[in-house]
C-alpha cells in the first residue's frame, strides 16, 4: 500500500513580521529530506496556486491532506501553536466573508479564503489541518512593513516543525486505519 499524499503549506507574507511564521517553517523543512509522499511549499502570499494545489488528483485520493501553517491571531500568548481542522463543509455557506470579493485577494492570503477560493473554482478540498501560531505583531497596515520573526514566535519554529512530523505520523496512522484487510479502501 502506498502512503497518501500529504501537502505542507507555509503560507505568510515575510515583510509583515510574524506573518512570516509558515513561511520560515517550509523554509526549515525544505531544509530537510521529506518523508515519501510529502510535499513542502512555501506558498507565500500566492493564493491562488495553494488553492490548484489543494485540488490536485494526488491529494483528492483516499488518505490525502493538506497541513496549513500560518499566522493566526487567536487572542493566546504570542508563540503559541494550536492546530485547527476546519470544518470544510460549512465553508462557502454564505457566512460573513462569503462575497467574490472576499474570496479573491492578490496581495494577501488567508487559510479559509483558500478553501473557500476551492469549492469556489468547483474542487473538493483534501482534509486540511491547519498549524497556526500566535504571532506578537501582525499588522497589514504597517507602514514599510517589518522583516523578521518576533522572539517569541522564532522560538516556536521547531517546535511547529516537530508538531508537523507528529501531525504527518498522525494522518498516516489514521489512513492505515482506515483501510480494511486486504489493502482496499472501502
């Protein structure tokens, strides 16, 4: 049996400080050699490619997922990593957000805009989980913008690394799971 496919994402924009958290997380794991079956990217801020990306034939197979590794103010002390599954289908639903406008944004990304940009261009997305952390700074509207991680923030990198490798052993496992004797999925 062939181990599904799995996508890490670093996602931010490394000219807004802490924003650049999933960004320097792909950077360190590109560093390293990935198991079989993962792929990093580092998306930046190119929206539009993690959306095809979330819709390719290898991630739509039984088993595969998406790791979103992002920035995500949630009110926590800054550095601290949470991982969120989105509930994927709630989104797109005509909640707050929901326009055209809201969906498609060139200069910036945000995981749920992803998703939503998805089901928008008619794909499915993979399971998705996404690995967030509390950043110290995080302000679009910073004038020159700041490069560099806060303290905080640089100090939870391996952290979030090792999170990851969890999270991949962890969706392995599951899929494994789920497949019945005889190595065919249901």
């Amino acid at each position: 049996m062939t181990e599904p496919s799995i996508l890490i994402a670093g996602i931010g924009n490394i000219f807004l400080g802490d924003d650049a958290f999933g960004v320097e997380v792909a950077q360190r794991l590109l560093r390293r050699p990935p198991p079989a079956g993962v792929r990093v990217i580092d998306f930046g801020i190119r929206g539009f490619d993690l959306a095809y990306a979330l819709m390719s034939d290898d991630l739509a197979a039984a088993g595969g997922a998406a790791i979103l590794v992002d920035a995500l103010p949630r009110g926590e002390a800054p550095g601290t990593l949470y991982v969120i599954e989105p509930d994927l289908e709630a989104i797109g639903q005509g909640g707050e957000g929901d326009t055209a406008d809201s969906v498609v944004d060139t200069h910036g990304m945000h995981p749920l805009r992803v998703l939503r940009l998805v089901k928008t261009l008619g794909g499915r997305p993979p399971r998705v989980l996404v690995l967030g952390c509390e950043p110290a700074s995080l302000d679009p509207d910073m004038e020159g913008g700041q490069m560099g991680l806060s303290g905080p923030v640089e100090a939870s990198v391996e952290a979030a690394i090792g999170m990851i490798e969890s999270l991949v052993a962890r969706l392995r496992a599951e899929s494994r799971e789920a497949v019945p004797q005889g190595g065919q999925s249901p």
